[in-house]
C-alpha cells in the first residue's frame, strides 16, 4: 500500500505562496521562484527526483484554491501534464466550470472521503498532498500524512503563505529520512511522521 505524502516547495523563512496571490499570479509576486529547482533547472538531480516521485504517485489531492489559482495553468490534464494523474479536489462545492476530460474530481464531504477516494485511484501507489498549505494542514492535523516531502529553495519570502501554521498545540515528531538531497536549486528533504 502507497504513503500518504505532502509534497511541497518551501522558502528558507516557511512560506509556500508569495503575498499578493491573485489570478494572473497563482503563487504570488515572485512565487514562482519556488518552482525553478522543477522546470528550470539544469542539475539532472533535480529532475531526477521530480520523476521519482511522478513514477510513485497514484493520485494527487488539492485544495479548492489551489485549484482555483491553477486550473488554467493546469488545464484539463492537471499538474502533472500528459501522465494524467487523477487529482482530487477537497471543495465544499463543485465548480460550474471544469475543462472538459479533465483528471479532476471534486469531493465535498471532507479530507478523509477525499483521501479514500484518492487511495482507490492510487493502488499501490502513494497519494501526494500538494497544495496548498491549509489543505497540507489539515492533513497533517488529522494524523493522515506518513511523509512530508519538502523542497527548501534558497530564498526568504517575508510574507506569503506560511506552510506549518494552524496544526494546533500537539507536537508532531517526526524522523529524518535518510536521503537530502542539495543543489544549488533546492534541498530536497524527506521526513517521516512518527506515529
């Protein structure tokens, strides 16, 4: 049976999303510096761990704002492109609108029918949480994440969306993977969450 996995892109100071989110700038003024360890770096590690980690995913869950802001970047065939991966939208209701064959379903009774659905689709495979941090929050609360997967970027926000707020006064301990991997891009860290 897969993990159930947070993957997220960080700055050095916590913040997954820039300040200023906005249609035109779904990951806020300069957030997008998040993502060029993915899509614009040279270093073969870099994107070596993007396709292991598309090869051992079987689904994805996101939040609604995530959907929202990314949806047209996204189109039809959602964040991971051609391979098509199911991705499942935690909403309190369905958009009028959703691209016509589109990898998405909306599931309006909670994080946990959310995360059943998403298994089914996985198999074997893992569910990765990918947006955004109140989604990732909210899993990580409820006790339903085996692994947060963090890809730290060298760069301080000051303000934006902060990853690791509202998980409540429990400590959640967690044990170090023992692969980090560092580029000049990104380092890329795995921790699991002790149960």
């Amino acid at each position: 049976m897969g993990k159930v996995i947070v993957d997220i892109s960080m700055s050095l100071d916590g913040f997954v999303t820039a300040s200023n989110i906005r249609p035109e700038e779904s990951m806020g003024d300069g957030g997008q510096r998040l993502h060029e360890w993915a899509f614009n770096s040279k270093d073969d590690r870099n994107r070596e761990i993007l396709a292991q980690g598309g090869k051992a995913t079987g689904a994805i869950i996101a939040g609604r704002r995530t959907y929202d802001t990314s949806v047209p970047w996204w189109g039809a065939d959602g964040p991971t492109g051609p391979s098509r991966l199911p991705v499942f939208v935690v909403t309190h209701t369905v958009p009028e609108e959703v691209p016509e064959g589109s990898v998405y379903s909306f599931v309006t009774d909670g994080i946990e029918s959310t995360l059943q659905e998403a298994k089914a689709a996985a198999g074997d495979k893992n569910v990765t949480v990918m947006g955004g941090a109140e989604i990732a929050q909210q899993y990580i609360r409820a006790g339903l994440v085996d692994e947060i997967s963090i890809h730290l970027v060298p760069v301080l926000f000051g303000s934006g969306t902060r990853l690791f707020e509202n998980l409540g006064d429990e400590h959640i301990q967690l044990e170090i993977a023992p692969k980090v991997v560092v580029t000049a891009t990104a380092i890329h860290q795995q921790f699991r969450v002790v149960k």
